[in-house]
C-alpha cells in the first residue's frame, strides 16, 4: 500500500487536521499523481461536516486537483511521468452501464465512484481526496491539463468548471442566445466566463448589488438584481437557458417567468431543505423546462479543458496554505472569497 | 348582432341557468356553427365559481365544441355549410407574433382568445362558450371533424385530447419507449389510448386499485397503484416519458424517480395549491426535466383529430341533457364520471 499523507476530519464536530492514510499500490491502468493543488468546493464542507448525512470517517476532502504524473501501470497508455494532470469528482465507474459506454459516467447506472467518501473499487475501503500528497486514479479518470493553462487555477476547473460546461453544452448554448446565470460563487463566476466564451449574451443574476462590477469583468453583457422587481419584469420571457448555481432554497418562479417558450432552467446546486415549490402554471404556459444536471462526463471534462486553454479561461483564486483550511471554510460559508480557494498541496509538509 | 341562447353563470355562487345573450355577426373569415355538442371539462368549472379569480360574469362555459357549419363568411375557404365541424380552447389569436407563425397559437405571445371568459376581438365585449346553441369563429379556430367519429364521442377530444397529444408528440413518445400516464380521468383516459395508438408501452398511474380493469381496457399495458411502494421501487429509472395529468397536489418526487436519465414528466394539470416542492437531487442525479404543456396549436388539433380518425380512438363518454349540468359538476368533483360528460345541445331547447 502506499503511504499518503493529507488533512482530513475523524468526526463530523472535527476541525480538519493532519492525517496519515493508505491508499492502494498503482495497478497496471493506473497513474499515480503527486498533487500540487487542490481546489476548496462547498461539497468538501458538506461532506466533512455529514450534512448531506452519507459521511464514513475518517474522510479526505478534495475533488479539484491537478499534480503532476510520479509513476504509471504497465499498461498505461494515455499519460506518461511528468504529465501535468487533474483529477475531478470521479475516480471510477463500472464502465459497463449505457451511461458509461457514451461517456457520461457522472450518470453511472451503478453509481459512479467519488473521488472521496467514496467506495474504493480495488480495496473494498474508502476513497481518499485531493487534500493529499498524492493519489492513485485509473488512467481513464485522469485529465490532461494543458500547458497553457496555469494550474493552480485550472484546479477548480475540474468540478466547478465542468459542472457549469456540461449543461451550457448539453442545452447547446451559443452566439445568438440570451443566457442567464444566477448566483455569483464558485460555480457561477465560471458559468459567466463559459457561457461568455461560448458566444452567448450572458445576463447574471445576484441579490448583491456590490458584485456588478465584478459580474462585467467576468463576461457578463448585463447585471441584474433579482430583488430589483422592474428590472427583474423587463427580462420576462427572454431568456433561452438560465443555468441557476444557487444551493440556498430560492424562489424558482422568479427566473422561470424570464425563460422564452420552450426554454430551460437548469439547477446544479442542490438545497439543503427544498426551494418554495414553483409554479405549475409558469411551466404549462410556455412549456418551460425545469432541470438539473451533475457535474460532467470525462471526455466532455477534457474537452473542457481544452476549450478553456483555448479561450484563456481559468477560474479566479486565492491560495492558502494547508493549514489555512479550517478559516477558508468559515469564510466560504460567508462568501467571502473571489471565487475559490485552492490550496498550494507544497505546504502540507 | 346574433341572438344566442345558452347556459352560463351571473356570479361565482350561482347555479348555470338558462341565459340569452348576443354574439357578432359572421364576418367574411367567419363560421358559424349550430353546435351538437359540447364537453364538460374541468376548466368550465373553475371558471364559473370564479376559482381562478379572473372570471367576468355572466360566463358560458365550454370548449369542447361539436357542431354543425350553418353560414360563412365571403371570404371563408376551409369550411362550408353542413361540415361537421369543432371548436377547442381557442377561438382567436394575434396571428403575427413567432408562436403564432409557427402554428403555436396556445403560446401566442399576446395571449390566445379563450372560447370563453376571454377578450373578444371584434366587439370588445367577452366570448361565450358552448354550452350554447351557436357559436361564430375565425375559419382559422375551426377543425374539420373526420366522418369516422361519432360526434359526440369527439368532442371531448377538442380539449381533453390535444392536451394529451400535444406533450405525446412534443416529446416525441413512439415504438420503444415506456411512457407513464398519471392519473385515470378526462385527461388521463385520452393520454393512455393516444399513447398506446402511437405506439409505446403505457403505464397508468392511479390511486385507485379499483381503476385497474379500466386502464387495461383503455389500453395500457400494466396499471400501478401509486400508494404500492413496492411497485412503484420496481419502475425506478426506467420510464421515457410521463404525461401527468392530475391537478390535486401530490408528490412529484415519487414519479421523477420513475424516469430514466434525460427523462422528461410534463405536468397539464395546474393545481390550485402548489406540488410539494420536488426535490432538487432527482432531478440533478439522472438529467432528468420536470416541464409543463398547453392544449395544443390549431395545426396540431387537426392533425390529432385524423389522428384520431385513423386510429378509431373517441373519448370515453356519459351524455347529459342541459339540464342536467350543476349534477353533474358535483358528480364531476367526486370523479364520478367514466370519463367525459357531454351535452347534448338538443335538449337546450
């Protein structure tokens, strides 16, 4: 077994601290990463404190990672040492499923494995994340980063950045469109920046009126308040798709009456108690759409990336050092952070 | 001014009685109709006891219109005298903007003309509905009943059936897919035999053990108590498509569960207190769409109307006199009805 050091918590009331772990020898696919970054999602909070109730302890957060490749299986083929690599929210999937065989592994009929608190397919244990040292991943999970992008901030790009690319794509987002992206966080600032780059005007929606200027900068056409009734009824049935990132419980009406005939809401956050119920009536009268999509499939992750060297496209980061992670999730659930935290994996020693 | 009789309500408390009123004459693009037949559909109810709170008294309820072409206008090329003819939920339209230019009249972007209780264009007064010895309609509003259906048997399809067919054909139900119809009444009957005549393996959803004999007679392939958890567990994840069409609220969750990945259930039932708010992660897990669907656009009436014709598919119906009306209403609020009662206009005289 190889000897992984990381931060982590043994109970749900636990701070994250140090932690030393096992993780399994690489096999013939696998790769295995030394992790030089990590990006910080709320989902690693959710999951260190139980909230979403399916925590096994001891548990190593982090599924935006990028390292660089320190050993290969055998049998690799698509990686070799010294690749500078990523690893997302997946790490395995029973490839046999109709979802997996089209690439669309996030939907594993068999439940696709996490990279953290996740069962381990090899060891029968659990998974262990990116707050590490390193990590071993079959080489079909593992993402070329490329070199033009900076990887430090190419990290979160590997779940925030594929979680707002997929379903841009999926609902074929592009120039012409009128697209709507609520909430300004980690998830949203990389919503703006794609859907921008994707040739879409790009409107975004906030309760905070301080975050305009940063809105614009990040690409969006437009900024809008949605506690600015008026300015909310001038966008009534304009809209071709509005990717809502907001987990908080929200008032889904007010941005279904802004979608066109035919268009969709889609939701990639998922609220701790449900949203106030929507209307019925704002679906059936324009045969509206309300949907939700998780995270991305691995070829569409790649292609991801590569649209986003294409484009220059990164997300907006503060590091910290390791031992800063306990402040940075206090400050994440105040949104105080522009937009997300990565963590320099060098400060773990 | 034509002089009409009819049968409609002069306040929210009041019973429908006997009442005359006036309609326009038949302009050049006009048809008037001595109606047969006329359904009685949920909506009639809610809007004579003012439910929505948008009605404007005295009301003629009813638009599920069968009748018989008796003038038309100079300019008229569709229809001619003693056609058997129909007239559904519409009876108007801007006719410039996009939804109408594409035939989508119900998603008119300056709002449809309801049959009834809604604006009419030429008077500026309100339109009355068929409970009603005649009714004048744009040549345009008017479908062409096939000789095949019995005419009775066919009206209810004016407004029952293409608020079925549409979402069936939208969302492209056929040969191959397992399609899920909720709930067993004027809605539900019509959904189960159009999508069993277009080709899909149906199965009802009802909460009444007792509907099972009917649903199989109606033609879906199995029925399925939706109170049987057990049952319901069987059909998780595997469903196209389903066509919910009940208005009481209920779980929506316990059904979005039952679609596959990309999977869509489209609501034509509005309640009058929402859903349950329906849980965000069964929506994000598989991709799955939770939307809505209006009747259906001229074009598509007539096209479900042959479709009907060709299929020997009428709605399942009780014949009522006139007179018999406000009993029927309340059998109606006990789903007392197998499962569209229809007026025979004859017996308004």
């Amino acid at each position: 077994m190889l000897q992984s050091k990381g931060y982590g918590a043994t109970s749900a009331d636990d701070a994250l601290h140090h932690l030393d772990f096992q993780r399994r020898d690489p096999g013939p696919h696998d790769v295995q990463i030394q992790i030089r970054y990590c990006g910080v999602c709320h989902s690693d909070l959710h999951t260190v404190r139980n909230e979403w109730g399916n925590t096994v302890y001891p548990v190593v957060p982090g599924h935006e990672i990028v390292g660089r490749v320190v050993a290969v299986g055998n049998h690799v083929t698509r990686h070799k040492i010294d690749d500078i690599v990523g690893v997302g929210c997946m790490v395995d999937s029973c490839q046999r499923c109709d979802a997996c065989g089209i690439g669309l592994e996030q939907y594993c009929e068999n439940g696709f494995v996490g990279t953290y608190n996740g069962e381990e397919m090899h060891t029968g244990g659990m998974t262990y994340g990116g707050y590490s040292d390193s990590i071993v991943v079959h080489e079909k999970f593992v993402l070329r980063v490329p070199d033009k992008l900076d990887p430090a901030a190419a990290a979160p790009l590997l779940c925030a950045g594929i979680t707002t690319y997929s379903p841009l794509r999926h609902w074929k987002v592009g120039p012409g469109q009128k697209v709507g992206v609520v909430g300004l966080g980690g998830l949203g600032h990389m919503g703006i920046k794609l859907a921008h780059a994707m040739g879409a005007q790009v409107v975004l929606f906030t309760t905070s009126p301080n975050k305009r200027e940063d809105g614009l900068r990040l690409g969006a056409d437009e900024v809008v308040v949605s506690k600015d009734a008026e300015a909310m009824a001038r966008h009534q049935n304009s809209f071709d798709f509005i990717l809502n990132t907001v987990a908080a419980p929200h008032s889904l009406d007010a941005f279904l009456v802004l979608l066109k005939r035919e268009g969709t809401m889609t939701l990639v956050g998922a609220p701790a108690t449900p949203h106030p119920s929507p209307q019925v009536f704002n679906l059936i009268m324009k045969r509206r759409h309300l949907a939700g999509s998780l995270i991305g499939g691995i070829a569409e992750t790649q292609e991801m990336l590569d649209f986003c060297a294409e484009h220059g496209i990164v997300s907006d980061i503060e590091m910290i050092r390791m031992d800063q992670i306990n402040e940075a999730y206090e400050r994440m659930l105040k949104s105080d952070v522009k937009y997300r935290f990565v963590i320099d994996m060098a400060t773990l020693a």
